[in-house]
C-alpha cells in the first residue's frame, strides 16, 4: 500500500470532528486519566492554583494534568466567560506566553462559542492596540501585571466588558490597586469559580451541539514580514480538517513499521512556540490533543535544555533558529578543549555525510558508529533520551543541519504552511523524509503551481528538468475564506479557476515553489522577497542567506540589492567564533562591537567566508559587497517575528546608509 492510500485509508476517532471543543470533548472521553498537560513549578503565580482548579507543582519540576481534569478546568473557564458576557461570535484577545493556561482559555472560548484572537507579549505597543482596535475584543486574557498594565493603557476606543489575569496580581505592583478599583478585572481563578457556580451539564452538551463547522474560530495576524499584519478568519473546519490531515500523515499507521516515528496517545510533545502564532496552536496544541498525547510546556527558550531533561519528549515543534541554538549550544559545551572541539565537527560532519549517503561505505558506517557513542548518544540524552521526531515549520530548514540531525538519530521532518491555511500545506512523511523538501502535500489539501510566475524571461530556473516551478496555489478545507475587515485583500488573494473542477477558487501563497514527479515540494522563497536587481535578474535571497549562515563566523545575514546593479549582504558576525578567530590569528581586535564591525581585516575574512559559501551561485547572484553589523536582529529590536523570521522591511530601513554605501 503506497503513502496516499494508506493516508485516506487511516481511521481514528478524531478525524471527522465537526469543531474543536468537539475534538477535545472525544479525546477526554477516550482517554480520560491520561495526562493531556504537564506544567512546570515555581515559575508562575497561577490564580488557578489559589482557586484549587490545578494543583501546584513542586518548583523546578512539571506535575500533569489529566485529560478529565483539563475538561472540568475549560468547562469551567468557559462557564465564567459566558457568565462575564460572552457570546457567540463575540472576540476574546489573548495576551501571553506559551503556558497550560492559554491553552485552557483557548479552548474555554472556542467552546463558549468565542473566537480568539491573540497577541504576542513581545509586540510593540502600537502593534497591540493596532490588533485589539481591529479585533474588537468582548474579552481580554492577559498574562501577568505586566500586560494587564500595557493592555489599559490602549486606546480607550478598545473597551471589552472584562479583563482576565493568569497570575495573582502581587501586592504593590500598581496592579493589585487598579484591578480592586474596577468592577471588569479579574483573576482567571474567579473566572474558574463564577464558572464553577453556574455549570450545568445540559449547557455544556448544548454548546458542543451549537458549534458549526463554519462557525469563525479565529482571528490570526499575520506576522507583518512583507507588510501590515492582516486578520486571517479560521473557521473550526479550517482547524478540524488541517488537524485531520496531520493527523493521517504523522498518525500511528499499520504500514508503517514500528521503528518509523509517529504521533499517538503515548506521545510527550514539548511546547516551545508562541501559541499566538498558527504552527503552534494547530501543531502544538490541536493535533496532539486529537492525538490523545500529553502537551508539556516549556519555562522559556532559554531553558530549553533543563526543559528537554525534565520531560524527556518523545517529540517536539521548532522554527529554524532554534535547531541552529540547539547545535551552537552543543558546540559551546564542545569548546572547552581543543580535542573536544575537533571531535564535535568531526562528527557532524559524519552525521551529515551519513544521511546524504544512499549506501554508507563500511568506513563511513564505523565512523558514524563511533560518532554516535563519543557524540550523539550524549546529544540525544541532554535532549532527554527519548525524541522520536522534531516537526521544523516556520521558515525554512538549512538542508545540511536537517541531514546532520537525521545523522544524529533525531529525525526533523520539515513542512510548509501558512496562517491563511490553518497552516500546513505540506510536510515530510516520518517513513520518507527527504532532505531540502518540505514534504508532498497533506492528503485533503489541493495544490497547483502558475508558472506563469517566475524569475528571468519569466521562468525559474532549476538543476533538475523534472521539475516544475512556479507560484503555490493551494485550496482544501484548510484554507480561510479571508481577512477580517480587508475586503480588498481577501479579493487579491484568490484566483478563479474553472474546468472539470468547478469554479473553485484558489489561494494564491505568493510563494515559489518547485514540485518534483513525486510530489514533493522545495520551497524557493517569497515573491515579495526577490531582489529584482537592476540588471533584470531576480534574486531568490532565502536559500543564499542560508548558505552564508552556515558559516561559524556568521550569526546572521540579509541579502540587499533590490534596484542595484549587484547583490550585497548585511552580515552579523558571531563575535564568541570572531575572538576565537582572531586569537588563533594572534590578532588584538577592538573589544566594542561597533568598532570591530569596521575593522578591515574582519571585514575581509567574512567577506572571503560569504564567498567560499557562494560558490555554486549564479554569476548574478555572487555576493560583491558587504557590510557587517554589531546588533543581532531580534525580537527586542523589530527586526525578527516572534517565530525569528526576519523583517526584511525593518532592517533593510534601519541600515538603510549602510546600504547606500556598499554601491557608492
């Protein structure tokens, strides 16, 4: 039985649910006593835990939640919402970290029959009242006083009928005093307790009835990476169906052999991604609930390894810069002697070599045995000895990091979507992986390439004639019917299409894709990211700048030249491999890094570094000039998304002198 068949021949209990709240409402049911979440102590001051709704975790280590427990926590919750004035239809706004309760209130209001928006804490403060203004919340869940304060702070024109705070507001953070002179801000354990109070089982029954498939779900903002944020409108169908589908692709398969990682109700999935964004609330929320696995939530990014060791995972969703801090982590940790650091690149070296190899030679296959006791046996276990399967969405995945982590024996099965398509599109079969794809599209998802679309006399170029590229279009059940109050937008990002098919219309992606005899698809980049240089040849910059990252002497790139004659590059040096360089090198560099950004013999070895990563470029796309700068592109600055996209806008403004003089 080949892939597609098996796919459609998959049967589970969650496939088919008519909405999420139904979703979850089956797997409770089904699995009862399992543990649905784990959360971590003396992190959080949770009003839940004083409302005796959760119990408290010991500090330092994660306690479980019961699937049941969870259910009588939403029921509750979404009691409360109803009783504070919440209806169907109505908008609730969450402002917060990944944590157990955003999940909660996620699912509390979709079962109350809310829709839910959501904002990153790390968003700006007009980008925050830019998205409650537009969403026009009833209700606002916020994290902590921190937020709370930030959030009555918006336009007054934003005026839901309460507020909801996750953590007990301490005494003396200005906090405690406003939320007592105010009759709308509450703890969300007094949410828990006006639900407690007003619950009946007919309401609850009666609300899962009331959920329509075409029911709007959620509002979700794009991440404003090629312009201003725009609402997308998720239905519970767009959320079911996608749910569906990775569930059929990643789900425990009778054809399968036992070896080949998969996603069920023994699954431990470690939630690390801002729930705000869709890769996390469909992938780290929605599928391991309809898979029946436990979701445990991580402290921070910047606990990551304590976290890993404390849950010990059997699978886990990233973006691209967190597989690279992963290895730079371990690098680091290798560096404390020179033998130990030879022997780290050597075996990742192996490791890469080992999965591109179709047939590993006996001297190869010894090598990466070696490796693997000396090496990735140590890696594996600081990852909790027990990872089965990384999910990588987000951005694109370096293909030599992929094949390294395969050859370490942590398998990343890389995929594609997009928050208008609720949101993968496409990702790799745990049973065959291929390296530098982004997988065969999801079994209920349509897809098309318009060729007419491309790059040099209107073709893209490829090194295999086999395949085709063009622009994605995608349609399925997944796929928004539009944007929230952008008429004109959601008008532009559709095209018609009429045969033997219908006049059903397809979502344009804008994004450039190639697409093999086998279905696979290799993700090329954005349209609104080319580099139309000036000489007429467009510049696809992703999978270069990926190439120059690579580099250890590069922390971060941007590729410039859009209207110039030649392509230039915006380079952030990793300054710990920089001063390691320049000891080897007996070089003394200025100690500032605004300085030693300057400093010509930098210059040229990162210079000589982008060259050597180019090599196999076209003549147009080498990279004739370069500028480094000292400030990494961060969150904190504006000039990464949440999920560590770049905002190509924003740093091509902030250095935009700098640019002008790479073509004086």
């Amino acid at each position: 039985m080949d892939r597609r068949d098996a796919e459609a021949a998959f049967d589970h209990p969650s496939l088919g649910s008519s909405s999420i709240p139904a979703l979850f409402a089956g797997t409770a049911a089904r699995h009862p006593s399992a543990a649905a979440q784990s959360y971590k102590g003396g992190i959080y001051d949770r009003s839940l835990v004083e409302a005796d709704a959760i119990q408290a975790a010991p500090d330092g280590e994660y306690a479980n939640l019961s699937y049941s427990d969870l259910e009588a926590v939403v029921q509750r919750l979404a009691a409360g919402f109803g009783d504070l004035g919440l209806r169907a239809d109505d908008r609730l706004a969450i402002v917060s970290h990944t944590r157990m309760e955003w999940t909660q209130v996620d699912l509390a209001a979709l079962s109350a029959g809310g829709v839910v928006t959501a904002a990153y804490p790390s968003a700006s403060d007009d980008r925050l009242e830019s998205l409650l203004t537009d969403s026009g919340p009833t209700g606002i869940v916020v994290e902590n006083a921190a937020l709370l304060k930030r959030v009555l702070a918006v336009d007054p024109a934003v005026d839901p009928a309460f507020i909801a705070v996750m953590d007990s507001l301490p005494d003396g953070s200005g906090m405690a005093a406003a939320a007592r002179d105010r009759d709308d801000i509450y703890p969300l354990g007094t949410v828990y307790q006006r639900g407690a109070a007003a619950f009946d089982s007919d309401s609850w029954t009666e609300w899962l009835d009331a959920r329509r498939p075409d029911d709007l779900a959620s509002i979700i903002y794009t991440s404003g990476t090629t312009g201003e944020p725009k609402g997308v409108r998720l239905t519970h169908d767009n959320f079911c169906a996608n749910a569906e589908g990775m569930l059929r692709r990643l789900g425990s398969r009778s054809d399968r052999p036992a070896a080949v990682p998969s996603l069920d109700h023994t699954s431990r999935q470690l939630s690390v991604l801002p729930l705000a964004h869709v890769f996390e609330r469909l992938v780290g929320s929605y599928l391991p609930i309809a898979a029946g696995a436990t979701i445990a939530y991580a402290e921070s990014p910047e606990t990551l390894g304590e976290d890993f060791r404390l849950v010990s995972p059997t699978c886990s969703t990233a973006v691209p810069r967190l597989y690279e801090r992963l290895v730079e982590s371990f690098e680091r940790e290798a560096s404390g002697s020179p033998v130990s650091e030879r022997l780290f690149k050597w075996a990742v070296d192996v490791a890469e070599r080992f999965h591109r190899a179709e047939s590993p030679g006996r001297r190869l296959r010894v090598a990466h045995g070696i490796a693997d006791r000396l090496v990735y046996s140590s890696i594996r276990s600081a990852l909790g000895g027990e990872i089965e399967l990384f999910i990588s969405g987000g951005d694109s995945l370096s293909a030599e990091l992929c094949a390294t982590f395969h050859g370490m024996g942590l398998p990343i099965v890389e995929g594609y979507g997009l928050t208008e398509t609720a949101p993968v599109v496409s990702v790799n079969p745990p049973e065959d992986p291929r390296v530098g794809t982004i997988g065969p599209p999801l079994s209920n998802v349509e897809t098309r390439l318009d060729t007419t679309v491309g790059l040099d006399d209107g073709k893209l170029q490829s090194a295999d004639s086999a395949t085709e590229l063009g622009e994605l279009l995608v349609r399925g059940p997944n796929v928004t019917d539009g944007y929230w109050n952008r008429p004109e937008s959601t008008e532009a990002a559709f095209v018609s299409s009429s045969g033997d098919d219908g006049d059903r219309e397809w979502f344009r992606t804008g994004d450039l894709v190639g697409q093999g005899p086998d279905g696979y698809l290799t993700f090329r980049g954005r349209r609104k990211q080319l580099l139309v240089l000036s000489t007429g040849h467009n510049v696809v910059p992703g999978p270069i700048e990926e190439s120059i990252s690579e580099s250890p002497l590069v922390e971060q790139c941007l590729l410039v030249g859009d209207g110039r004659p030649a392509v230039g590059a915006l380079v952030v040096p990793e300054f710990e491999a920089v001063q390691q360089w320049a000891d080897r090198k007996g070089i003394e560099p200025p100690n500032q890094r605004d300085r030693l950004v300057d400093d010509e013999r930098l210059l040229d070895r990162i210079a000589a570094a982008v060259e050597q990563a180019t090599e196999g470029v076209e003549p147009y796309e080498r990279i004739e000039r370069v500028a480094l700068v000292a400030e990494p592109f961060s969150i904190d600055n504006g000039q990464l998304t949440p999920t560590l996209k770049k905002k190509r806008r924003a740093i091509a403004e902030q250095y935009a002198d700098r640019i002008d003089q790479l073509y004086e």
